[in-house]
C-alpha cells in the first residue's frame, strides 16, 4: 500500500510542518507559493534588484538569487536593503549557494533564506572512489558534519531557514557509489543533511529534489515523503523540474512534474523554470496553484466505490503490460508500441472537405507528428456518409476513425455500412451496468465486424461486465472513462480501471487517455490553461505507466491538439518525434545570452528527432546535468562555449559566435545529424 500520500484516486493534502520564511510561511494550511529566480549578475545589485521588483509585482512571493562566490553573496546586503527601501520587505530573498561554505555563511547574514545543494556543498565528485566502504563513508558523513554545521547553527541564531536542494545531476561521489543516480540517491543526500540540521535542533528546513526528467523527479518526491514519514519528519517540499526550456515544451514539463506531485497532495512551494524572462514563470505556477488548490478543496464523496488497491510501485517507472491491437496497417496500440495520437474533429461533419482540408494541413506541418486517429460525433445516418466522404479524402496517412456514438444511437445504423479496412474503426460509447444488455450487444457487433470497441466506463461498472467480458472473451477493446466518479478525480478514475482490469478476464486491455472537458479541473477558455490541464492529467498516467493512446479533445483547433499530444508525449519520455532539449532557466551565473541561445539551437535543430542537446548557461552541476543528454552547449566563460558528448567535454572555450555551428559539426561527426525536411524539398 502506498504510503507517500493520502490516496492515489482523491486528492488529500499531504500536511507538512509550517516553516517560515521571513513572515511568509510555507507548509501546513498555508498557500502553495510562487517563486523565481533573477538572472541578473548578482553584483549588479542595480539591475537585480529591478528585476526583482519585477517579479514581486508581477505575483512572486519568494525570491531568489544566485550567490555563486563571496562577493556576490556580500552584494546580498544591498540588494536586501534596497529591494526593502522600494516597498518589498515583505518578500523574502534566498541566496542559492553551491559550492562554497564561505559564500553561504556570508549570505545567511543578509537574506531569510539560504539553499544549498548537497552533491555541490563541501562534497566531492571526482569519483576517485569506486567503492565506498562502510568507514570511508563514515569519514564523509563526519567531514560533511563538520563543515554543515557552522551554517545551520548561524542560520539558527538568525531565525533563517534552510532549502536542501537535491538536484538529479549533481550528486555526489558518496552517493552516486552507494545509491546511483537514482530517486533513492537523491533522496538519501537531502537526508544526510536533515539529519545534520536536526542534531543541532534546528527545524526550518524546506527540500527539493529536481531532476530534468519528469519522471525521475516525481519519483523522488514521492520516495522522499515516505523516507521522511518512517523517521518522523514533514518538511514541506518546494516543487520544480530543472531545466525544463522554453515555450510550451518548458510549460508542459513542469505542468507534468509539478502537477502530477500536485494531484497527489504534495508540494507547498513551487517555482516553474523557464529558459525565459523569469517574470513569465509567474502566471504559470499560479495557475498550477490554482488548479491544486481546487482539487484539494473538492469534496469527493466517499461512497464505498474507492479502491482500495493500488499495485502500481510509485518510485520506479514500468509501463502496464497492455497486449497490442493492431488499430490499421500502419498504427497499433498497447505496450509493445508508443502511443498513438488521436484529436477530435469539433467541425460539423457535413463541412467535410473543410475539416479534410484541416488536417492535410496539419499533417504537412509536423513531419514526424501526424494525426494518426480522428474522432468524430456520430449523431445520424448522414453523419456516416460524411465520414466516408472524408475518408475517401484521407488517402494518405489513412487515419483510424473512431466514432463517438450517443447513447440514442440505434445499432442497425451500422448495418451495411462499408467500413473500409484500411483506415481502421473504433467505436466509442459509454456503457453503465444498469444496461450490461446494451455493451454486450455492441461487443458482438464489433466482434462480427471486426472493428474495435472502446468502453468508455467507471471502475465499479467494470466489475459488475466480469461475467459478460469472460464469456465473451473479447480481443478488441480498449478502456477509457470520459466522466470521473465523485468519489476520485480523472487520475485515479484511470488508476482505479487498470486495478479493477487485474482481476478481470482481460487483465491486458489498453488504456485510452482521453482529454475532454469533462476530464479537466476547472475548464476555463484559453490555450495555456489547456495545456496545464491536460498536461497534469495525461503526464501523471503516463509517468506512472498508464496510457496506451492518448486523444486530445478539449482543444478544436486540430493542429494544435495534435503538438500538444505530441509534446506531453515527449514531455513524460514516452514518445521523441524532435529534438529534446535540457536548457536551464538562467541565473546570475549564466555566461551568456541563454534565452537567444536557446532559440537559435532550436531553430538550426529541432528537427532531429531522437537527440537530446544540453543547453546549460555554466557547469555549476557539474555534467551530471546532463545525464540524459547527447550533446551539451555549456558556458565555460564569458562569451565561451564548451561542448560535451554526454558527460565528456570535448571541446573547449569556443568563442560564442560560432559555437552553434561547431554544435552542428559535432551531431555530424557523430552520425546524429539529419537534414530538415523543408531543406531536403528545396536541394
């Protein structure tokens, strides 16, 4: 049974201790708060105090800034003082410290906060070490004792609070030997340096494990909340995904990160990172706020449906065993293959050659992105010959139709009609088991037929059709659920069918992720919000092994549905169909221009799919940042660019301006490289 929340299928907050920080508090019942961080040179107290006016004013609580040396951490005092004389000494400042104790005790002085990173804070990570034995990892324990402590028993004296800041990338020789650079050793390093904090009494301490892959860092918070629960501890969690970029690509891996911790009740403080303006992290975690506080606030009814179950291991990925359906020639689902893209089609049907026009368009826009199923409303007789109009339209890519049928659809309108094979057919329709008569009439219809059959149902519905699935003994059909119970949220209602399927006769059917408004937290107008919604609810499935096809039906515009499905695809590492990229966010330590950077390297190639390229504004973290990377375009000095394969620098101080094509030599000279479709056209 899981332990690192209330329940896995309703959203109760998980209750930490309140921790202050100047007089805002963080934890407990009290708000999630917004933070950022500046990129300004922390030394320029001119400019970075600007910037943070800026960012209180635009709704940040919580502000922070870099302190990478001792001169910047004493530019803190002024900094504090005139951030305070501008009419914000309500908003608390935290100096984020990495390497040097010196810098942290002189910062502690200034700011109400101090964070610190455990892989970089008086560790070491040469990996001189292969193999720790139990005395030389005591040895460690005592050095980092030792050189902690000064910093706690100040921060003590001041009424600071401390942030352990985990970060994926940076842990060090100790750990990474010991626990690998996993969940586990991100978990066990915030851990030491609690235990050090507590030995002094000294109680105000927030964590953070942040990682740049979404499902890397949601299972180290979860592991993280229940390691603290066995030894008695409650610190309140500041959320974030590292490195997330720019644009929706950035907004989608941190709606899946954070929002997915959120849904579980966890989180008290969060900070969106962005390869952007950081004033624009803003709105975003405000709204990932709200949509937290929202369902925290809902009431689910406890109406003796809740599972009680739950065999997914919440801190380690594997993909639910689903067998394959082979949906036409080109496209199948289930686990032995990615998840295939479906958008909704909210024209009306008789405008065919529009809506055919709609998606030839969309086709021709992604070159690896293409609408692989349509769904349509079937209402009518005529709705069916428009839809053979469109599919004779459709020639190729032939897409899968499925058909949404109502429920005052009669089955005899199918009769005779030509379903033409190679496009491929589901049917959609919702079944209750009031009417158990009704699903088994459709499942032997689709059986003869032989076409697929998504049962669109609530988990308890899925019990009382045990009997009917085990005599009929279908191969040809998926579950979904449109409309989530009162008693759980969208989540947990998918949660909840792949456990009630375990027990079934059909314990491999697929799973169809659907994205309507009936699925969604608080429907509001506008795109963005959209792309938070959807980004929780299919990101927080998919990380957790769920989903073997996703639609996107909330949004009408068919081009957009389809990069959105595509990018949380990509966002929960589930499908690559373009370039991944890892840029930081940007801070005072950052050696150039990241945000312009970022846009170039995009633009020469983001078409390279399956390569993953580091965009990193200085080695603070070390290359471990990059762990999952191909490619890395680091700062090694101002204006001076370094780049790696993998972890390995390979090449040094290459003035920025012809650092990217060099960049593009590089993918070359390693077989990466492919030219863009648009270029191949034009040769």
């Amino acid at each position: 049974m899981t332990t690192y929340c209330k329940s896995r299928f309703r959203t109760k907050r998980n209750k930490t201790r309140v921790v202050p920080v100047g007089i805002v508090e963080v934890g407990g019942d009290n708000p999630i708060r917004i933070q950022s961080m500046t990129n300004t040179p922390t030394q320029d107290v001119e400019a970075t105090v600007r910037q943070s006016i800026a960012l209180a004013e635009a709704g940040c609580e919580i502000v922070r800034v870099t302190a990478q040396n001792v001169d910047a951490a004493k530019a803190l005092k002024d900094i504090r003082k005139q951030f305070s004389a501008a009419g914000f000494s309500d908003i608390p400042l935290v100096a984020d410290i990495h390497f040097l104790p010196k810098a942290a005790m002189e910062a502690v002085e200034h700011v109400e906060k101090v964070r610190v990173n455990p892989g970089n804070y008086a560790d070491k990570k040469k990996f001189a070490i292969l193999e720790y034995t139990d005395s030389q990892y005591e040895e460690e324990l005592e050095r980092l004792h030792n050189a902690f402590t000064p910093l706690v028993l100040r921060a003590k004296e001041l009424g600071r609070t401390l942030r352990i800041g985990t970060n994926h990338g940076s842990l060090s020789d100790r750990i990474m030997n010991r626990f690998g650079d996993s969940p586990l050793g991100m978990v066990e390093s915030a851990l030491e340096f609690i235990r050090i904090a507590e030995s002094h009494n000294f109680y105000n301490i927030i964590l953070s494990l942040k990682a740049s892959n979404t499902k890397v860092m949601i299972q180290a918070y979860r592991l993280c909340v229940e390691k603290m629960a066995k030894e008695n501890m409650a610190y309140p969690l500041h959320l974030g995904v590292t490195e997330a970029g720019d644009g929706e690509d950035g907004r989608i891996k941190s709606a899946i990160g954070i929002g997915s911790l959120l849904a579980d009740g966890l989180g008290d403080t969060i900070r969106v990172s962005l390869t952007e303006d950081p004033v624009y992290e803003i709105p975003v975690a405000q709204n990932l706020a709200k949509l937290a506080h929202k369902l925290w606030e809902t009431n689910f009814l406890d109406d003796g449906l809740l599972i009680k179950n739950d065999n997914v291991n919440p801190y380690e990925y594997r993909r639910r065993e689903s067998i394959t359906l082979k949906l036409n020639d080109s496209i199948a689902t289930g686990s032995s293959t990615h998840p295939p893209v479906f958008v909704k089609v909210h024209h009306s049907l008789s405008d065919y050659q529009a809506i055919a026009k709609e998606i030839i368009q969309a086709n021709n826009t992604f070159a690896e992105s293409k609408i692989e199923g349509l769904i349509v409303d079937v209402n009518s007789s005529e709705d069916l010959k428009c839809i053979q109009s469109l599919q004779n339209i459709l020639i190729s890519p032939a897409p899968v139709f499925a058909l949404n049928i109502s429920s005052l659809v009669d089955i005899s309108m199918f009769k005779g009609f030509n379903w033409f094979r190679k496009n491929g057919w589901i049917i959609c329709k919702q079944f209750d088991s009031a009417n158990a008569k009704d699903l088994e009439t459709w499942l032997r219809f689709t059986k003869e037929s032989e076409i697929f059959l998504a049962i669109d149902c609530h988990p308890e519905d899925i019990k009382v059709f045990g009997s009917l699935l085990e005599q009929i003994q279908p191969t040809n059909v998926l579950f979904t659920s449109t409309t989530p119970l009162p008693s759980m949220h969208a989540v947990g209602t998918y949660r909840a069918i792949a456990e009630v399927l375990k027990d079934l006769s059909i314990p491999k059917a697929p799973l169809w992720i659907r994205n309507t408004s009936t699925n969604t937290i608080d429907p509001q107008e506008g795109f963005d919000s959209k792309i938070l919604e959807t980004s929780i609810f299919s990101g927080s499935l998919l990380c957790d092994g769920l989903g073997d096809l996703i639609s996107i039906e909330s949004v009408q515009h068919l081009q957009r549905a389809t990069a959105l499905a595509y990018n949380i695809l990509q966002g929960a590492r589930l499908r690559h169909t373009k370039t991944e990229f890892v840029a930081c966010p940007s801070c005072g330590r950052t050696l150039f221009d990241l945000e312009k950077t970022t846009q170039a390297i995009r633009k020469e190639t983001g078409h390279l799919k399956g390569v993953t390229i580091a965009i990193m504004g200085c080695i603070v973290n070390g290359p471990g940042e990059m762990a999952d990377a191909d490619f890395g375009y680091v700062g090694g000095a101002p204006e001076k660019i370094n780049l790696y394969v993998g972890k390995q620098c390979v090449e040094f101080n290459i003035p920025q301006e012809h650092a990217v094509e060099k960049l593009i030599e590089l993918i070359k000279k390693h077989n990466k490289w492919t030219e863009p479709i648009h270029a191949a056209l034009t040769t």
